[in-house]
C-alpha cells in the first residue's frame, strides 16, 4: 500500500472504541492528504426519504464526505460530443482533474476492484462511473458494471456523470437499476454560449457542429434533467466555469437548474494548460482564479444549492474526497477472484453513526453558547483546519495536503472552501520553500487549527500575520472553532472596553 494514505481509509475496523480512538488520536504515524468539510445538513433539513439518499453520499453531503467514501471504475471510455476543455486522453473533466485513467477496465474487471476495495476500505458508500468518456453513452458498460457489482454488494449506492446527451434514452432502466444519484454537466443554457464550449456532437448516427450542436445538447439535457427529477433521482449539476465563455451565463444556468429541480450545483474551475493538448489549453483558454470562483459561488446564492466540497476527481479516484488511493488497487494488485465480507463496512457504519450525532450535538451545545456569549454583529473570521477526517481536527500541520477553510460568525460555522498545498514537512523536516507555498495557499486566512505544529512553521505563519493554534488538537471542528470565536471575540471586545 502507498505511503499517502489518510488515517480514515487505513482504519483497522476492530471495536467501535478502537474506531473513536483511533480516528481521535490521529498524529504522526499518519501521513498523506486531508478531506472533509463543514455542512450543516440535518435529518430535518430534508425529507426523510431524501435525506436517506444523500446522507452517506460524500459528494451529495458535505457532512458525509467527512466518513464516507467513492470509488469510480474507469469502464467508460467512449463519448459522443467534443468538449473544448478535453482531448479524451485524459479522464472526463465532468467529474476529474486532467490525468490519464492508469487504467480502463472491463465491467467483471471493475466488479473485482470494487469487492476488492469495499474489503479494504470500509468507508466506501458509493460506485460511480465518470468516464473517462461518457458513462451513459457508453451505456452497455455502465449498465454491466452496475449490475455484477449490485449482485454481490447490494448495498453500495450507485452514482454516474455524463454530459446527459444520452442520458434521456435511459431513464427507466436508470429507476431499475435503483441508481439514485445522476450527474449532469451542464456548461450553458444558451446554445450561442454552447458554440464556444463544443464545436461538435455526434447525435442520431450523425455529426452535428456550431450553434445546432448545443442546441440539441442543451435540450437533451433539460430532458434528461426533467426525467430525473420526474422519478425521484436526485440530480447534481456540474458547471465548469469558463472566463469570459460562461462566468456570467452560469448564474442563468443556476436558476434554470433549481426551477426544474436539481438538487445541488457543483460550479468547478476550469483547469487548463498547454500541456493537456486540449482547445482550451492550447489557445489560451485560462480557468479562473479562487476569487473569480468564489464570486461566481456567491452570485448564485439564493439559486441552487452549491456544493463547494468538490475534489475534481479522477475517473478511477478510490477513497475519501481529495485523497487518491487508486495505485493501492490496480488489477495486479488486486485478488484475481475476491469474495466480499461485508462486516467491516458493517461495523463502520455503525459507528459513523453514533460518532455523527455525537459531532452534531457538540455542535450544537457550541453554537448556543458562542450565541451568547457574542454580538450577532461580530465580524467574519476565516479559520483553516487540518484534518485527516472524521470531522476532526487530527492532522498535523506539516503533514497537511489541503485545508478546509470555514467562515465563522455568531451565526455559526460554514464551511467555504479548500485551499490545496504541497505538505510542509518532507521526510521528518521541514522545507522553506514549501512554508512559502502554504502561506501563499492561506492567503486571507485569520488562523489555522492543527493537531500539532512545529516553532519554526508557527513563526514563518505568525510573520505572515497567520497564527496556528493546537489547542483543539483531535476535538471536532465546529466546537473548536466556535471556541476560538467566542476567544477572539472576548479579545476584540477587551481592546476596545
Ligand atoms: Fe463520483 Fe461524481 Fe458520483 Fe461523486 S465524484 S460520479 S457525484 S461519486 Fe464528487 Fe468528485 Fe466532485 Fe464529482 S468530488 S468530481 S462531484
Ligand atoms: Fe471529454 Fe467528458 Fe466532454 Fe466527453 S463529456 S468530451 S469525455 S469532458
């Protein structure tokens, strides 16, 4: 197994005990990426029949993507449209960052890496096909998969992403097939926007380019959109966010997408460079800055709800959003003929459980004294936490590969986005180069809370005017942050009494 692995997805399952103690303790022996992030989603936000559809599904929940895991099978290589941002050597950008799949599988290929993964890794709740191509248009293979899998593991959550042109010729069989959760990139509502993003489609046998092209495209996906939603399955839309082709139109998107009932809107950056070969990267085409992002993400606010937790996933990513444990489970290195137990996703699950509500209630208790102990005018403040999952403040700083980024003010705590970095600390050290790197990546923030930090990162932070806490090093995010408000807010209030 690779050395970069979150302690979450190393997890020996023995006593739900050993899980809390484990998970709480993190530290040093663990090294690798952290995940998570900070939604608020409660069992009475919802109905309870959706509520049981996203509450394990660690893209569809922000809490989920805390405990739960995906994997996708990479047996979906063939597409039927060009989009400008992909040259089809690398995964599907619907749903991953540019990267070459390591490898394409047959669905009884896919079937042994899920069984092999789901004995491994008993965090996963969901399979998901995103590629590389287009999962509905390679619809045998897709349809194939699902179902070997489903035999053996009836219990996982089956989850696809397509560019939805095809998606409308399998919306019954989707229903059967019990598949909940369909994504749909969608990138314009207008098919004069569309032009600029697809020069192609291949449609009823035939190539259809320009402006007709995305006109049908467009009405295939609000057909498709319209049917999902029509049978109960809950629809995510992805946006990629193009300066200057559709930043301004995706705001249209996001209001047309809520009125016809998708139930999140997932607006990713465009990720672009010459040497990914594709139209964009090679004319120019930049993908926008974290600011740019973030103002798109607030104009929309009050439209669909967003998810702000997206990895950009590979099409064969395996484990906990933002880590990749893929390499741990190529063919060669899983069992030719693998026989599922489910008794460890078993005991997990059952654990996630009673740990969830022991989170949200301390939670709770945070926000009602932090309500009254400080002003509802009290200002914003952006805190950064490590965390190797479990919603926990359990990784220590140096090991750090993200950053969660939550807002907090009296009215409680969001979470809002994730800043990527390399790790700080290589091979027992620590590395000047990179702290400039995390600084740079902490822009903004007021403080950061780890599970331990160093003097000499500590200083090169507080010289940048970030200070970094360990005070709430393996307590549950949102009551450490919510301590370190009402903190700072008694401060403030100090200095000017
Ligand atoms: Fe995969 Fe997509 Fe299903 Fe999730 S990913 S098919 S909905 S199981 Fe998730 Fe990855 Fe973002 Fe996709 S973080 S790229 S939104
Ligand atoms: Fe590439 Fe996916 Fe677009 Fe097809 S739908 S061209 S695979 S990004």
């Amino acid at each position: 197994m690779s050395d970069n692995v979150v302690a979450l997805g190393t997890l020996a399952i023995g006593s739900k005990e050993s899980l809390s103690a484990a998970l709480a303790a993190g530290g040093c022996s663990a090294t690798g990426s952290a995940t998570g992030c900070g939604s608020k989603e409660k069992p009475e936000d919802m109905d309870p029949a959706t509520w049981a559809k996203v509450k394990d599904h660690p893209c569809y929940s922000e809490e989920a993507h805390h405990y739960f895991a995906r994997m996708h099978v990479s047996v979906a290589p063939a597409c039927n449209i060009q989009c400008n941002y992909c040259n089809r050597k690398y995964d599907c950008s619907n749903e991953s960052r540019p990267g070459v799949v390591s490898e394409r599988l047959t669905p009884e290929e896919a079937a042994r890496k899920v069984i092999a993964v789901a004995n491994e890794v008993p965090q996963l709740s969901v399979l998901g096909i995103a590629g590389p191509g287009d999962s509905a248009y390679d619809w045998l293979k897709t349809k194939e998969t699902f179902r070997l899998v489903t035999a053996q593991i009836p219990d996982i959550k089956l989850c696809l992403s397509s560019n939805g042109l095809a998606l409308p010729d399998h919306l019954d069989e989707l229903v059967e097939m019990n598949v909940d959760h369909v994504t749909i990139t969608i990138n314009m509502i207008d098919p004069e926007v569309g032009a600029k993003i697809y020069p192609w489609i291949f449609y009823n046998r035939k190539r259809i380019y320009g402006v007709e092209a995305s006109r049908i495209l467009h009405e295939r996906q609000m057909e498709a959109l319209d049917g999902l939603v029509a049978r109960g399955i809950l629809v995510k839309v992805n946006s990629v966010l193009i300066p200057g082709i559709n930043d301004a139109h995706l705001l249209e998107v996001n209001r047309e997408v809520k009125r016809r009932g998708a139930f999140l809107h997932n607006i990713m950056p465009l990720i672009s460079a010459p040497e990914h070969g594709t139209h964009f990267g090679l004319t120019g085409q930049r993908g926008p800055t974290a600011a740019e992002l973030l103002a798109v993400q607030e104009a929309c606010a009050g439209g669909a709800n967003l998810m702000k937790h997206c990895r950009q996933c590979r099409a064969d990513a395996v484990g906990l959003l933002g880590e990749d444990r893929g390499q741990e489970f190529t063919l060669d290195l899983v069992p030719e003929a693998p026989v599922y137990d489910p008794a460890a996703r078993e005991t997990y699950r059952d654990w996630v459980g009673a740990e969830r509500e022991d989170r949200r209630a301390a939670a709770e208790a945070a926000q009602a004294k932090t309500e009254a102990a400080v002003a509802a005018s009290s200002p914003k403040l952006l805190v950064a936490v490590t965390t190797q999952g479990g919603g926990r403040i359990n990784q220590h700083f140096g090991h750090a590969t993200e950053f969660q980024v939550f807002e907090v003010d009296a009215t409680g705590v969001r979470f809002a986005f994730h800043r990527r970095c390399d790790n700080y600390c290589v091979d027992g050290g620590g590395a000047d180069d990179r702290l400039d790197r995390v600084i740079a990546a902490l822009d903004g923030i007021d403080t950061v809370l780890v599970a331990k930090i160093g003097d000499c990162p500590r200083e090169g932070l507080a010289s940048a005017g970030i200070t970094a806490r360990d005070s709430w090093a393996h307590d549950y995010i949102e009551p450490a942050i919510l301590a370190l408000y009402r903190e700072r807010m008694a401060q403030k209030q100090a200095i000017t009494a």
